[in-house]
C-alpha cells in the first residue's frame, strides 16, 4: 500500500460522513428546487412536477426575499465585526496578569456559548419589554424615556444583534485566547526595548500574529450569522414589519409552514451559494493579507 492509499483509508471515515452529511443534503436541497415538491407530492409523488428554474425566477421577484436577504446582510455585517472585537477584547482580558481570578472571567465569559440559545432569547426578550424590562428601567433611572427595543424596526435587529454578540463572543474567545497564549514573550520584550507603547505592541506584534486565527475565527463567525434563525423566530417572528426576516427564517416559512418544499430548497441552495461565495472572498483576501 502507498502512501497515497493509506492516507486516503484513515480519510475515507471522514469522506463518508462528510459525503453523507453535506454532499447528499446540497444534491438533494438542488434537485427538489426545480421541483413544485410541496405537501400534495409529499403524499403521492405522482403530484410531483419538473419546474426548472420557475422556484428561483420567483423567489427572485419577491421583496421578501431582497428584505431577507439585506436583512441577514445588515445583521452579518454589524454583528461579525463586534463579534470579532469582543472576542479580541475578552481574550486579552483574561490573558492579562494584571487581572486576578482569570479563571472565573474565562469560565464566566464563555458560560453563554454553552446556554441554550432558546431559553436565553426569552430571557433577552424579557430583558428588554417595554413596560417590565431591565434594560429600560435601567434608561427611566437615568430620566430616559423607555424604548420599545423590539417592537421598533429600527431598533429590533440592532437588539438582535446585540444578543447574538453576547452570546456566542465566547466561543471566538478561547480560540484567540488559545493563539495569544502561543505568541512568543520575545517578541514583546524585543518591543519594549525599542520603546513601543501597549497600543504599538498590540498594533505591530499582536495583531499580525493573530492574523490566521482571525481570519479562521471571521470564516467561522460569518458562517454561522448567515444562518439566522432562532433569535428573531424566538424574540421578533420576524418583526416589525418584516425587519428580522432572514434568508433562513425564510426559508422555515416556506418549507414548515406553507409546504413549499421546492421553493425552501431553492432558499436554502441560495444561501449556500451565497455562504460558499462569502468564505472563498475571505480566504482569498485572507491568504493575499498574509503575503
């Protein structure tokens, strides 16, 4: 055996969960969208008809779906950044000898990524009711009126967002943190000689050497906001006014609540492309930043 075959049989495990798991589903989710597959063809397949490309010819003349898609767009574009950010700021935080009981702040910190992200969204909503919520009894103590946070359109996806932030930041955290942790003290002590300042450190030392796990924690993070669902179907359903609709909340309303499973794939195809096209940007862009 070569060793071109050995290494193809330890992969082969892998290969058929990925093939399972990934390629079946996208071949499957492409050939049901040019179907008219609905709840008529789920209970006789003689129902089911050819429909080419008629699911994307619609979807594509529908607002709905352009506000869906700005919407995921707009929630994507704010909210990795302050993810990321967060992230960054909470790892130096607990990597820091400066700071005592870093233990409890890494534990603390990370504790929302292992919640539930159902149970915490009604918490979140609750938070932030108009007549009964925390956050605007905090703003009435300081003389401010209270603000419907997600009854407003301007203000429910930047409430949203905010969640999302608070709540999956963590997980970024210990994998900067895992990288900062792996920064040679050389580096710095060689700065400090020269006269660099913290900022001029973080800015010419930090940064450049966490460029590649940046860049795997923004692939990771913008994957994973292009999928959302659970927070405005849990907090807004989808409102005001059509503000928290997402490409995936679309899709969900097309396929589990009008049956429209043909026009559901064809969402679902749409946000792969889109998901797939993002990350091969980051990466080129990425990898062209490092060189």
């Amino acid at each position: 055996m070569t060793r071109g075959q050995a290494g193809l049989l330890f992969a082969a495990p892998a290969l058929c969960i990925l093939a399972v798991f990934f390629l079946l589903p996208v071949c499957a989710a492409l050939a049901l969208s040019v179907t008219d597959f609905d709840i008529y063809a789920l209970a006789d397949l003689r129902n089911l008809r050819f429909v080419g490309l008629r699911n994307y010819v619609e979807l594509l003349s529908r607002p709905l779906f352009w506000k869906a898609l700005g919407n995921t767009l707009y929630f994507t574009a704010v909210g990795v950044p302050l993810s990321v950010a967060a992230s960054i700021g909470a790892a130096l935080l607990v990597n820091s000898r400066l700071v005592r009981f870093r233990g409890f702040f890494r534990t603390a910190l990370f504790a929302p990524v292992v919640t539930t992200l159902v149970a915490v969204a009604i918490i979140w909503r609750y938070l932030l009711h108009t007549r009964y919520g925390l956050i605007n009894f905090g703003l009435g103590r300081l003389g401010i009126g209270p603000v419907d946070w997600l009854g407003n359109p301007h203000f429910a996806m930047p409430s949203i967002i905010l969640f999302s932030v608070w709540k999956n930041f963590g997980y970024n955290m210990v994998i900067v943190l895992a990288a900062l942790q792996n920064i040679p003290e050389d580096l710095y002590e060689a700065a400090g000689l020269d006269g660099a300042s913290a900022w001029q450190q973080f800015r010419h030392v930090t940064l450049p050497m966490l460029g590649p796990t940046l860049l795997f924690v923004s692939i990771l993070t913008v994957a994973g906001y292009f999928q959302l669902f659970a927070e405005p179907y849990v907090m807004t359903q989808g409102g005001p006014a059509q503000s928290t609709v997402s490409v995936l909340y679309l899709l969900y309303e097309e396929g589990f609540r009008w049956w429209n499973l043909g026009m559901a794939s064809a969402v679902a195809f749409i946000l792969f492309l889109m998901m797939f096209a993002v990350t091969a940007l980051q990466l080129r862009f990425g990898r062209g930043a490092e060189t």
